[in-house]
C-alpha cells in the first residue's frame, strides 16, 4: 500500500511547489477560518431556526463572487421523491444556500465537484451539564467547543476556505464547483435531497462530516417514527379498571428490542458490517404521557430511531415495524381494540457503500498523504450521512471525509483545532487535483 500511494505520488501534476504553496496559504488564513467557525457556533439555532446563519452564509458566499442562490425547499417535490425524509410540522423552513464557481474556460479540463456540508445541529439538552456554554465555541488546547462545532459546522467552513486558499495564491478550480450548506441533514436529509431535485450534480462530491480524518466506505440508513398509545383513564384507586397507556408503550418498546436484536443477527455475511458489534441500534429517544400521578395515563407516545443495512429498502424496515407493534398490540386486551399508531416523520433513508477504486478515492487518498503524512484509512458509520443521497441518486464517488470530533450530539462537543486545518489542507490539494488550476481574475 505505501509502494502504491508513494507511486501514485509521483504522478501528481502538482508540483512540490505548488502543493507547499496551497498549504502555506491554508496556514495563513487559518485564525480567520478558525474564528468564522466559531461565529458560526455562536449563532445557535436549533431545528427550524437556521435562517439568520444560512443569510451568513450565502453573504460570504456572493462576496467571494459565487453565483449564489437560496434553494426553498419544496414539501411536495420532496414527498413525491422515494429518497426523501417525511415531512411534519418540525420541519425546517430555512434556505438551502448554493453557491456556484464556474471555470473562466470550458476546455480547461479538469473535473467537477460539490463540497456538501449541513448547518443545522441537535438540542444540546441541559445547559448545566456542559462545562461551557453549548454555543461558546471556546477553545482550549487543540478543542474548540460548542454545539455543532464538530458535527459538523466546522467541516462546512473547510469547504469556504479551502477555496480561498486557492484564491489567496492566485489560482481557482478550473472546472465547476458547486459548494452547498443545507439543514435539515440532522432529521430528514431533505436539503442535500431538495440540491438533487433541483439538478444540481457534478463528477464528485465531497462531505467533511466530523469521520477523525478517515474515509466512510459504508454507512446505514436511518427511519424516524413515532407510536402513540391511547390508554383508559380512571382514578387511581380503580386502576385495574383502567389502562395504563405508558405501560402499554413499555410492553412494545421489549418487542421492538428483539426486533433490533434480530436485524443484527442479518451482519453476517455483510462486507463492512460482519466485524461490528452491534450496527444496528434502535433508540427510544423520546417519551411522553400521562396528565396526572394520581390518574391512570390515558396516553402515550414514544419518537424512535432505527439503522438498516445498505441494501435494505426503507419500507421493508417500516414493515417489519408494524409487524413487531402489532404484535405486542394482540397480547394486550386494551390494546387490541385500541391499536397503536404508527407516524413516520423524519428520515427514511436507505444507507450506501462506496465501493474501492474509483479517482475520486485515489486523489483524496494522495491530498490526505499530502497533508497529514499518514495513508488513507476508511470506517463503517453506523449513522445517517447525506453522501447516501449522491451515492445513490446520483452515482456519483461520494466522499465523506472530516476533522477529528468527539461527544458529537453530546454534552461538550468539540473538533480538533490541528484537525480542521489538516482537513482543509486536504480538500483545497483534493480540488487543486480533481478539479485543475486555473489563474484567478484579480477580482475573484
């Protein structure tokens, strides 16, 4: 393997030169990129209130000359497309934001590109259980903290300024880039999905999601439900008369365990997912019910999360569900004439794998080298990733590549300072490589 990266070394039409340059000029601008990510941070905004920090951006888009537009994202493209998350009242409203650089020449032959990254985040529950405030985006040592700093507002920001390294020396990619900061990534996939709808596509594309500078070579689907239960409310000194609807939810939570339990039995044989412990995680994430301590609950309800294995349709999955929920339902005698309901209102995504060999792979592998000195490992994520979407939507080599993170949808969430800057390192040599060089015009 190192004969082989070292030869493909060679070959680079980089010179030594121009790659010390490129990566001098990352070094430079790096307290700027380093203190735009945490403005980033600071500005917070959980689901549905990405507006303000997407206006941010698509401003540093336009005032780098990107061809810069807001993408609404359309409810009802996206229900009739099979890849897409389903939409309820959570569901953000705020822009897709896209900007587009266009080469000076259409013969200048290099390849073209999209530098995906997501700008929404997760709640960061208790602010008194971080040891900084979630939106700090302090850093100390080699962390910077805060909320999304890792996961990944920090791999959206390497895409920006990898690009300016280029423009710092003079030089531009000399084939289309398309660079796109989407919501909506943490609970349907439907921004990156509503860039696939409206056209936009390239030869590559490129996602620096927080993977500790490796390579994701599979990764899972992931559906969204959601089950409630209707119980009979009585006082509590006649309980047997009633029935308790958060017990009734306790009773489907053990079915839909050996359910999970069952769908991990289904790695073996799987190429990437044989040799992990337990791929596939159904999480109860969520409960609510009952009014009262003395009232028999007459409600409940329970929002969840399941992975599938590539090659797995999301509605088979969703079958089995309900299979499993019914079930649990006929062994109750409430239940049975009162069966639970069923919403899926989130992710229903099928996973991908980026199979070996393609340029794409090759050329990272060498800008990777290039600026961390170490070979191009890849990982299994069991977890959702939008590069699922160019995989299998657009065929294209879907890249998902980022810093080092840690407690990512935790409490205290940080990415590596040394990280962000070897990754944006990386992806300006990869777009120096992938894409060719061109002389920028002085006013771009």
């Amino acid at each position: 393997m190192v004969a082989y990266w070292n030869s493909f070394l060679d070959n680079m039409p980089l010179s030594p030169e121009l790659t010390a340059s490129i990566t001098d000029a990352v070094a430079k601008n790096f307290n700027n990129e380093l203190a735009f990510i945490q403005k980033v941070i600071q500005y917070g905004g959980q689901r549905g209130e990405e507006t303000a920090i997407q206006e941010e951006i698509f401003n540093q888009y336009t005032s780098r000359g990107y061809a810069t537009t807001k993408l609404n994202m359309d409810p009802d493209a996206l229900s009739k497309h099979p890849g897409a998350g389903k939409i309820s009242a959570k569901h953000s409203k705020a822009p897709v934001v896209i900007g587009v650089l266009e080469p000076k020449s259409s013969a200048a032959g290099g390849k073209s590109l999209i530098l995906n990254g997501h700008i929404d985040v997760v709640p960061t529950g208790p602010e008194e259980l971080w040891t900084h405030h979630p939106y700090s985006g302090i850093v100390e040592g080699d962390w910077l903290y805060g909320r999304g700093g890792a996961d990944m507002r920090a791999g959206n920001v390497a895409n920006m300024f990898a690009l300016d390294a280029l423009r710092s020396i003079g030089k531009r990619p000399a084939s289309k880039v398309i660079i796109e900061s989407v919501p909506e990534e943490e609970s349907t996939g439907n921004g990156t999905m509503a860039t696939h709808i409206a056209g936009y596509t390239a030869d590559a594309v490129l996602v620096p999601e927080p993977t500790n500078e490796q390579l994701v070579r599979a990764n899972v689907g992931v559906i969204w439900f959601q089950i409630a239960v209707a119980g009979r409310p009585v006082h509590v000194l006649k309980a047997t008369e009633g029935s308790n609807a958060i017990e009734s939810i306790w009773k489907i939570v053990g079915g839909l365990k050996e359910l999970e339990k069952e769908m991990n039995e289904q790695k073996k044989g799987r190429l990437h997912f044989e040799e992990l412990e337990h791929p596939i995680n159904l999480n109860v994430a969520m409960i609510e019910g009952g009014d009262w301590a003395s009232s028999v609950p007459a409600w409940c309800k329970i929002d969840c999360r399941v992975a599938l294995f590539p090659g797995v349709r999301a509605e088979d999955v969703a079958a089995q569900i309900e299979q499993a929920v019914q079930k649990m339902a006929t062994t109750d005698s409430f239940l049975r004439d009162a069966p639970p309901k069923i919403t899926w209102n989130g992710f229903f995504a099928e996973g991908y794998v980026l199979e070996p060999g393609s340029q794409a792979e090759d050329v990272l592998g060498v800008a990777h080298k290039q600026a961390t000195g170490t070979n191009l490992e890849s990982i299994t994520m069991p977890a959702y990733l939008d590069t699922r979407i160019f995989s299998l939507f657009q065929k294209i080599p879907a890249l998902c590549y980022g810093p080092i993170g840690e407690s990512l949808h935790g409490f205290d969430e940080r990415v590596s300072v040394s990280s962000i800057q070897r990754v944006t390192t990386a992806i300006a040599l990869f777009i120096a490589e992938w894409c060719g060089l061109e002389d920028a015009d002085a006013t771009t």
